[in-house]
C-alpha cells in the first residue's frame, strides 16, 4: 500500500510498529469510508423487508360483491393482516 500511495504509512522497528502522520490521516478517511459503506448496506438492506402492518379495504357497494364470488388472498392475509369492514 505504502508504495502504491508513494508515501510511509508506518514507524517499522524491532520492537514497535507505529503509524506515521500520513498513516492516521490515511485510517481516519478509511474509518470514514467504512462507516459509509456499512450506512449504505444497512440502508438497502432495510428495503428488502417484507412490508408488515394492517391492510384496510373500503369497497362501498363493488366490496359486497366481490366478497361474496372471491375469497380472501390468503397469502395477502398472512403477510399484511387485511381487516375488510363488515358489512
């Protein structure tokens, strides 16, 4: 990395290995840039839940109807807890 970055990211002795000026300028941007990327996964990772909660209908006179000739999707009912008024 130092010799792509042209610059000394490391104090190398025998005994200690410290970072160099540059080198905590350089992990202060990296942590930085980390913090983003994990901001963005979680970001993205939240839109592919399942939409959750109550899914209410109202179809006035047409939902008397079709609540009559069509059962209720139970997928639907599983996943989202639709509540049709009673008629």
């Amino acid at each position: 990395m130092e010799e792509r970055l042209g610059v000394r990211l490391f104090h190398r002795s025998t005994r200690s290995v410290t970072l160099t000026a540059e080198g905590t300028l350089f992990l202060e941007r990296c942590r930085r840039i980390f913090s983003e990327i994990e901001a963005a996964e979680l970001e993205l990772s939240q839109t592919h839940e399942a939409p959750r909660g109550t899914l209410r209908v109202s179809l006035p006179l047409a939902g008397m109807l079709l609540r009559r000739r069509a059962p209720r999707d139970r997928v639907c009912e599983q996943r989202m807890g639709p509540t049709l008024p009673r008629m």
